[in-house]
C-alpha cells in the first residue's frame, strides 16, 4: 500500500519585503487547518531573519484554529 505524500509549503518572501503578511499567512493557516492532516511548512524567506518570524506568526494562527490539535514549530 503507497502512503499518500504529506502536503507542503514552502512560502517565499519578496526580493524587497521577505515578510509575508498576516492575510496572507491567514490564508494559509485556515486551509492548512481545513486539511486536518499533518503539514510540513518550510519557510524561504531567510533575509532579514523573516523566516522564524513568519514561523511563530503561522503556528499562533493554526493554534487558534486548532482546537486541541498539536501544532509544532
């Protein structure tokens, strides 16, 4: 029996901006919760340390949407 692949995402920041923006880690945090499967997230944005950041923000959002689901960073 084949295992289906985890979903992943590997957001980028701007070659001006790396931060992502809340909408848009919202966004994301609201169709990462609507998969209710394990999700691997690998931030690329690295300039300017943007990356841990965006980090933090999208687990606060998936933990408020949680509901008693384990999110790990």
């Amino acid at each position: 029996m084949a295992a289906a692949a985890l979903p992943a995402l590997r957001p980028h920041g701007g070659p001006t901006f790396p931060y992502i923006d809340d909408e848009q880690l919202s966004t994301w945090a609201e169709k990462i919760h609507e998969q209710d499967r394990d999700t691997y997230v690998y931030f690329d944005n690295t300039m300017h340390g943007a990356a841990p950041l965006n980090a933090l923000r999208l687990a606060h959002l998936l933990r408020e949407r949680s509901h008693g689901y384990s999110v790990q960073i």
